[in-house]
C-alpha cells in the first residue's frame, strides 16, 4: 500500500469528526422537525374544527328552513 503524501491526507477525514457531523446534523433535523410538526399538527386542527363548526352552521341553517317550509304547509300557508 502506497504511503500517503502530506498533501493528500485532507482527502481522508479524520473517522471521528466525520461521524460527529453525521450525528450533528441528525439531531439538528429531528429539532427542525419536532418544531415544524407541531405547527403542522396545530394547522391541522384548527382546520378540522373551522369546517366541523362550518357543516354544523350550515346542518342548523337547513333544519330551520325545513322546519320553516313543514310549518308553512302545515298551517295551510296562510299567515
């Protein structure tokens, strides 16, 4: 096996420092996503209660119409 010349051993990183980065940028990612998530998870929520609050205005809106229409018939439309 050849030796290596002085100026070919940045080509080679150290092992350790290499597995640090790797270990690094990990934990980094799994922060980022941690934070993202809870945001995501938060957006996601008020948007199922925006349109759950949405079907039940509109469900009550079409009960007191039919309501309003049965009543009509009901008393002969007059009134």
């Amino acid at each position: 096996m050849p030796k290596a010349k002085p100026s070919d051993l940045s080509a080679f990183p150290e092992p350790h420092s290499s597995g640090f980065a790797l270990v690094a940028v990990l934990i980094f990612l799994l922060i980022v996503s941690a934070i993202t998530s809870t945001f995501a998870l938060t957006a996601w929520t008020r948007l199922k209660i925006a349109s759950n609050e949405t079907e039940s205005q509109r469900l009550g809106l079409l009960a007191e119409g039919l309501t309003n229409v049965l009543a009509a018939r009901l008393s002969g439309g007059r009134g």
